[in-house]
C-alpha cells in the first residue's frame, strides 16, 4: 500500500513537470510579452461584427444597462420596471430570463449575414455585466442552453462561422458583475452611482439575496469565490469548449487581481499553441500591458496613426448598444467614414447591432450591414490586405483625443472631400487615397502629402481603373475629374508609385 501511494505521488509529480514543461507562457509580464499580440490575420480583417444581445433586451428599453438602472432611483428605468412590472423587491431581474426565449435565432442566417456584411471576424457578448452566459456553462446556472433559448448561442454561432472560414471573437464585460461592497459601503457610495459594482446590494432586493443560485447572477458572493470560480472559470470553459480567436474585454478589467488576469492570459494563449491558432487579446484602458494586447476605444478612434495595432468598438446605431423600441440606426455613410478613418490610422473596427429578444436582426439594420458589404465588395481592395502609409490622413477635419470621453464629438463628426484618408498595399508599391465624400464633376482634388513628403508617382486612376487626369505641382498631387464618381461615401483613388 505504501507503495502505491509512492508510485503514484513520483506519477503525479512526473505528470505536473510535464504539463508545467508544455507552458510557452508563464503568467508573468516577462513571460506574455514573447507572444505576438498582432496577428497577420487580424491586420488584414479591418471589420468584424458582435452584438449586445442578452436578458437586457427584453424590456427592450433605455439601453443594455437596464439590469443595473432599474435598481437606481431616480433612473427612468427605475420608475419604468417598477410602473410595468412591479416593485423591484417582487419582480427582479432574473425574471426576465423566461421571456429571453430567442425563437427565431439562425446561426446560419446570421453567420450569412455577417460575412455579406464583409465582417472577417464575427460573435456574441458572451457574457455582459448582468450574470447571464451566453454558451453552455457548468460554472453558472444562469446560462443560454439551460435557461431561456436552451440552445447554445456562442456555440451554434462559432460553428457557423467557422464554416464560413470566418474568425471567432467572444467578448467578456462580466468583471463588472461581483458585487464590491456591503450595504453600509452602498449608503455611503450612492452618489457615485455603485462605482464598480453592477448590481447594488439591498437586503429587500434579489440583489441581495442569500439564495446561491441568485447570487451567481447578481454577484453577490465572497470576492475569492468569484475571482477563481466565476470570472476565471467562465473564461477558462468557453476558451476549452469553444477556442475564439479574439477574446476581448470591457472596461473594469482592472477590478480583478492582477494575477488573475494573467493567470488568464497564460491559459488562453496556452491553449493556443496546442490549437495551432494565432489569436488575440483587446483589452480596454491600461488593464493589460499592450507588450501582448491590443488596445480598444471605445464608440472612439485614435486622432493619429499609430505603429501598433489597435481597435474601436462602435455601434450601428446612435445610442443603446442593445435593441430597445426607439432605437435609431445611424445612416451608413459614418458608419464607412468611421472604418475608413479607423483603418487609414492602424485600426480595426469591432462593429456593434442589436438583435431582438426573439432573435430577429431588424430590417433597418440589415439593410445596413448589407449595404456596407456591398461598398466593401466594390471597394475592397483599398480596405482588405492593406496597411497605413507614411501619412494616414490630411484635410480640415480632426479628431479628438479622448476616447471614449469625446464619443458624442465622434457621433456628431462630420467630413468633407477635403478630407483625405490613406492606405498602401502591403508591398508599399500602391497607395490608396480616399476622399471623405463625392468630389463634383470638375472638382480638382489636392493631396498634398506627395509634395510634402517628395513622393514620386508613376500613375493615378479610380480604384475601378478608370482614368484621371492628374499631375505633380509644388502643391501636391492634383487630380482633377471629368465625370462625376461612380460611388458612394468616398471616392477612391489607386496611386502607382514609381
């Protein structure tokens, strides 16, 4: 027996050295930092498509953060759920979740969609602030495939995509979730809104419930417990069980332990190399080092280009990320100014819309990402495959610099043909040059960087092939059009240099 008992310690021993031996990365800075944190794949994509689509969009009202207004008084959602289904202490949350039935979900029609959307990359909010997977999770009771679709979204719609030859993303706002304080703390802290915590504490609420279940939706559990079982374990199932490509993070990250988070990333990226995949983290703010992360701005973009990769969560329409009655979709053409800007300036452009309850993508808004992949069809040679160039951008309108802070300024930007965005071909042999509107018939447009910059050019034409009548001055390039543009949003120009 005590042999036994020898043998299998040296087993176990033998067994940890191995796995330990299969790490590439150790969850250490030191250590992350040796992996890539920009694949080729990713520079080339330039779009992908995810949507906030959830329990939250059941009232359907205000926005995505209805779980957590509808507990703030003084909020119109407060006033709303207590008005249209009964006070919060009778009717919670969590009851929304029988309704959240997803009837009409495709994940092929979507999947369909999405890449005639031309999306490279595509998936869900896999889990937002409110508790609620959307996979199929033995960590938390609260998910898709045991309650409300009974079906697994995340997972039906990877496979979807990834018969498609699409990438797969699944994006985490979940660190928000665990409640960071007691009563007392709320009392005292109301005016700052519940700070990091979704979800306020308060005994007549299921907010503050002692139910276990409950407290796996409304994060109302010892903060160890949630650190290691919750939000690391719902991150290590859906990367064992559905290998994303991207995983990628909302705000409030930096509320969980350092170590944790790269305890994540060294699982994550771990797994990677068993899966021959090169994938990616996005991140928000400081809440990973960008040495093996990439940057995110949110509803913003960067106002210059920058050397390394980086990324802007937007949304189709003007306000609620998630579908509510009186949603309004923003016309098309800022959304392409928006991803030419982004693209002209190192970005990629993570493109947000709002399913129903039921699972139905509205008309409005499938018009739109239809219309964007057809432009993306006809204009995608200057968008795909392509990189920034020695300039990104030139022209009167700039954009600002901080962030999210500014995304009303974003929302209300608005261009001209005097605005000039570029791109270049990988080889460096052709530059793409493109003007943030429809030059008039006879217009004469100026790019003045290829005086600045003493850029030789062997040829100009419309990204179609047509000809231009163009010429080199002291000034810049000047191309001056004959006949009206035969495009929409902007007009693109392919420049040959010598």
């Amino acid at each position: 027996m005590k042999k036994s008992r020898i043998l299998l310690t040296i087993a176990v021993m033998a067994t940890g050295l191995a796995n330990a031996a299969e790490q590439v990365y150790l969850p250490t800075e030191e250590s992350l930092s040796t992996h890539n944190a920009e694949p080729e794949w990713l520079k080339d994509a330039k779009l992908g498509i995810y949507f906030h689509w959830g329990v939250y969009s059941v009232p359907a009202f205000h926005d995505e953060w209805y779980p957590r207004r509808m507990h703030q008084p003084g909020e119109d959602c407060f006033e709303h759920h207590k008005k249209t289904y009964g006070d919060q202490s009778e009717f919670g949350y969590h009851e929304f979740v029988k309704d959240f039935k997803a009837e009409h979900f495709n994940p092929e029609e979507w999947a369909d969609l999405f890449q005639k959307a031309g999306a490279r990359f595509a998936g869900p909010v896999a889990e937002h602030h409110d508790g609620f997977s959307m996979w199929d999770s033995d960590v938390t009771p609260w998910n898709a495939m045991d309650m409300g679709p009974k079906r697994d979204i995340l997972g039906e719609l990877f496979q979807s995509l990834e018969k498609r030859d699409m990438k797969t993303i699944a994006t985490f706002h979940h660190s928000r979730n665990l409640q960071r304080y007691d009563e007392s703390e709320w009392n005292k802290k109301k005016g700052q809104k519940f700070k990091d915590s979704h979800f306020p504490y308060k005994k007549e609420w299921f907010t503050g419930s002692d139910d276990p279940k409950l407290q796996y939706m409304y994060g109302n559990m010892p903060e160890a417990q949630w650190n290691e079982e919750v939000w690391l374990g719902k991150l290590k199932e859906v990367i064992d069980t559905y290998h994303p490509d991207i995983i990628w993070f909302d705000t409030w990250m930096d509320s969980v332990p350092l170590d944790y988070r790269y305890a994540f990333s060294a699982y994550y990226l771990n797994a990677a190399e068993k899966w021959g995949k090169d994938v990616c983290i996005v991140r928000k703010q400081q809440d990973l080092p960008l040495s093996f992360s990439i940057n995110d701005q949110e509803k913003s973009r960067e106002p210059k280009a920058l050397p390394q990769l980086w990324m802007t969560d937007d949304t189709i329409s003007t306000g609620s990320w998630c579908y509510t009655t009186d949603l309004e979709i923003k016309p098309l053409y800022k959304v392409v100014h928006a991803l030419i800007d982004t693209i002209s300036k190192n970005g990629v452009m993570l493109l947000n819309v709002s399913p129903m309850a039921n699972g139905i993508i509205p008309d409005e808004q499938r018009e739109s990402l239809l219309s964007l992949g057809a432009w993306l069809k006809k204009n995608g040679k200057a968008v795909y495959e392509t990189r920034p160039w020695i300039e990104a951008a030139e022209g009167p309108t700039a954009e600002p610099g901080g962030g999210y802070s500014d995304h009303k300024v974003f929302l209300a930007l608005e261009y001209s043909v005097k605005d000039i965005r570029y791109t270049a071909s990988k080889d460096g042999k052709t530059v793409y040059a493109f003007t943030m509107g429809i030059p008039a018939k006879g217009e004469t447009i100026l790019l003045e960087t290829f005086a600045k910059k003493k850029i030789a050019v062997a040829d100009v034409t419309l990204l179609d092939g047509k000809k231009v009548k163009w010429a080199m001055t002291d000034k810049g390039l000047e191309i001056k059009l004959k006949k009206a543009v035969d495009n929409e949003f902007a007009a693109i120009f392919k420049i040959t240099l010598k």
